[in-house]
C-alpha cells in the first residue's frame, strides 16, 4: 500500500499540489499520493477545499481524514463524485487557505495558552477563528483580563515556531514534554515530532502552526467554564 506523502508537515503553507488519485474508497474518499491537505486529528479539523480534475471538473473536499491504518489520507468527496475519480488520475489540489489559516494562528495561541496555564491539559479543539483547551485546575480565580494580558504578550515576542524530530526513546526519557492527558502523540513509526516556540514552548504536535507567533494577531480569552471539580475549560478568539 502506497503511503500518501503528508507535504503540510515539510510546508504548512504550502496552498496547493499536484497529486496523483491512488484510489476511491466507499465513504466517498479520493486518496491521493500527495496532500497539502491536514487530516483530521488532535483538536485539529480536516482541511477543506476543492479538487481540480483534467476535465475541468471542479470537486468540493468536504473534510480530510486518515484512512483505518492512517498510513494513507482520504480527501472526502461523497460517494458519488469520488466514483468518477481513476486511479493514475492526475488532479490538483486547492486549499481553503484562508479557513486554513486562521486554524494556524489558533493551534499556535493554545500552544502559547498551555505556558499561560502550566497545568495538565484535558482536552482541546480548534476552530476557525477560535478554540479551547480543558485544564486539570485544583483550584479556580482564572481572571478573563489577566490571561489575556499574559497571552498577548507571549505573541507579542514574535517568536519562531519551528519544528524537530526525535525518537520514540527520546520522548520516552522526556515524559514532561507531552502536556495532553487526553491525546497522546502519534506513535508507531519510531519518531515523533516536536513543535517549538523559541525560548517559551516545546511540546509534541502533529498540527499546522504559524511561522512566528506575530502572526497570530490579537486574541482574546473569552469564557473560562468549569466543567467538574478540577477542570476548566478556557475559549479564545482572534480579535482579527
């Protein structure tokens, strides 16, 4: 089974490819030899957009999932259209960048929002334009205003985000690096990836961030809720 190369994670900014169809599946997949187009997966939701056949036929990517051994992508079409994709088709992809981007600066605030709280995280999801991360909190007194502060002044720094590997081993000798209770980094292939915000933040993570954290732009802490006796759970927005 060929893989499908994952060209988001060399480039996230990447907003278009061409791929070769590799086949259909009956959830109305296309899978492709190549995406710029993020799966689905930690908090982070699929990328939509369109495919372009040779045809000229335009086709709405309505999500992006992992197939069942994740080791290949599928661009969901509906069943109908991906009936008319073939295998060695030759299509291009088109990314929503602007749904994408948004995304982007989101998945890098709660980043910059885990070093705001330094507590164990529970859970989290990202939307467009906003997002939130659950915390295993003790005790409450979080204060909107002040967090905002703190936030904004982290993305204030402008700071690098870039990204490493390791081994499994590594991460394993490192436990403190994982912040998520509830999702767990990727396993399996012998390697891990790392995402760094210089001189504030490292951690596992498999989504698409921006370059530097000036490019989040303003954000604002909007709703702390609690949701049980030692969980808070934190929402954000970008104010643009």
């Amino acid at each position: 089974m060929t893989a499908t190369s994952l060209l988001f994670r060399d480039d996230a900014y990447a907003r278009s490819c061409t791929a070769t169809v590799l086949g259909v599946t009956p959830e109305g997949g296309v899978i492709l030899d190549r995406t710029v187009f993020y799966a689905q997966g930690g908090g982070q939701p699929g990328d939509v957009g369109v495919i372009l056949r040779s045809n000229a036929e335009t086709v709405d990517v309505m999500n992006t999932v992992y197939g069942s051994d994740r080791s290949q992508i599928m661009h969901l079409v509906g069943s109908e259209a991906a009936s008319r994709f073939a295998p060695g088709e030759n299509i291009e992809l088109q990314l929503d960048w602007e749904r994408r981007f948004k995304r982007m600066r989101v998945h890098t605030a709660l980043h910059l929002l885990s070093v705001v709280l330094p507590y164990p995280v529970t859970g989290g999801a990202i939307g467009d334009g906003d997002g939130r991360l659950d915390f295993d909190i003790p005790d409450a007194g979080l204060d909107k205003a002040d967090l905002t502060d703190k936030l904004n002044a982290l993305i204030a720094q402008d700071a690098p985000v870039t990204d490493r590997w390791i081994t499994d081993e590594e991460l394993d000798a490192n436990p403190g690096l994982v912040k998520t209770m509830s999702v767990k980094p990727p396993r399996g292939s012998g390697r891990v990836r790392l995402v760094e915000i210089e001189g504030i933040d490292l951690q596992p993570c498999g989504g698409t961030h921006v370059r530097r954290t000036g490019e989040i732009g303003q954000a604002v802490i909007t709703d702390i809720e609690k949701k049980g006796k030692q969980n808070r759970r934190v929402r954000l927005s970008l104010i643009d």
